[in-house]
C-alpha cells in the first residue's frame, strides 16, 4: 500500500465504524466544554462526565466560577486529579475571560494558549469542537495509533501533529481526531489489546510494532 492508500484506508475505515461521531466530554457552550477539557488532563472523560455536572450547578459561567473561591473549586473536581493546578486555572481563566474577552471564549488559538492551565491541545479541542475551526489535537490514543499505524515516527505529539495535519485532508481533521480517540479505546487500547480486533493496525501496521505483538503473544 502507498502512503495515500494507508491514508484513504484509514479515512474510510473510520467512517464506516463512526458514521456518527459522539462528542467525549459533555458541555453545553464553549466555556463548560473549556472547563471539561482542562479537567481532562490525566483524568478519564467519564470521570469528568461524573463531576462536571457538580462543577456546572454551582458555576457554569465566567462570572459565577469567579464568584467561589480556589478551594470550593478545588473541593469539587478533586476527583479529577491535579486539583491545586486545574482549580487555579479555571479561577484564572475565568477572571481573564471577563477581563479580556467580555466574559466569552476566544475564537483564537494564540488567546486561548494565553489562559492559564490551556496547553496547545486544549485550544484545539475548543477550537474545533466549540466553533468548527480545523484543528487535529494529539492526545495519547491518537499519538499512539498514528505510531502503530507507521504514519509517524511518535517521537512527540508537536511531531504527531505535523505528520497528522500533512497527511489527512484539512476537511476531515475534526471528524478524524474524535474518530481516531473512539477508535483507539474501543479497538487499539494500550492493555488488553487483541489485534484480531484492530483492523487498521493488522492491515498497515508498523512491521515492529507486528512483530513485538506477535512475540508477546508466544
């Protein structure tokens, strides 16, 4: 298979497997899906899907999260790991929105990497998940299947994107991000993977990552 024909298969795999592509993290505008998505850092979308709700009932704008303190925040999403830096940054971010941005999220990737607590890959995620913009944010199933998949060398997510933006069409970017993420848990995952299950691996997989499945499986 040449490169675009690994590319096509995977662009049509993925569309028949995710015809229709749920959206990880529940929100309901582009604030609470920020918030949802800096929680999400080393937490499980479910587990932010738990807590969220929590969060929202009490504050669910700028003007009303800046209204509790650090430590009522805190309080709430410590289920959700690193709790000190994640409350820090919603009380920071919040402040800003309504200094900076009249109380609205920016349209903006250079804004929103601005924000305390937002990474590159949270910008994305805002970007084209909340207002359509193409974007292709890395997380750890993406990384790791488009290493499997031989379509980059994985040696970091900066790396990944490239590779990601320069081979798929611009159009697909955003289906594709969520497609590659649902796929990964359902059939690539990083334990318990069967790779009888994993189509897209078994057929233009690294010949590495084959041939160590294969010895671990004697």
């Amino acid at each position: 298979m040449t490169k675009q024909e690994k590319v096509d298969f995977v662009i049509n795999t993925l569309n028949t497997l995710y015809p229709e592509i749920p959206i990880p993290l529940d929100h309901k505008d582009p604030y609470t899906l920020l918030v949802a998505v800096l929680l999400s850092a080393q937490c499980t979308d479910v587990r932010v899907n738990k807590i969220t709700p929590l969060l929202f009932a009490k504050a669910d704008n700028p003007y009303d999260m800046i209204k509790m303190s650090v430590e009522e925040i805190k309080e709430i999403i410590r289920p959700c790991g690193l709790s000190p830096m994640k409350s820090k940054g919603i009380h920071g971010l919040s402040h800003i929105l309504i200094d900076k941005h009249n109380g609205e999220v920016p349209q903006s990737f250079e804004y929103l990497e601005e924000l305390p607590a937002v990474g590159h890959k949270t910008a994305g995620v805002v970007m084209s998940q909340a207002f359509g913009v193409p974007a292709f944010p890395i997380d750890t199933h993406i990384h790791r299947l488009m290493y499997r998949w031989n379509l980059t060398n994985g040696k970091n997510v900066t790396q990944t994107e490239k590779d990601a933006k320069r081979l798929f069409p611009e159009e697909t970017w955003n289906d594709l991000h969520l497609q590659i993420i649902w796929y990964g848990r359902e059939y690539s995952p990083a334990r318990g993977w069967d790779l009888d299950k994993d189509i897209i691996t078994k057929t233009i997989g690294r010949s590495t990552v084959l041939q160590e499945y294969e010895k671990s499986r004697k």
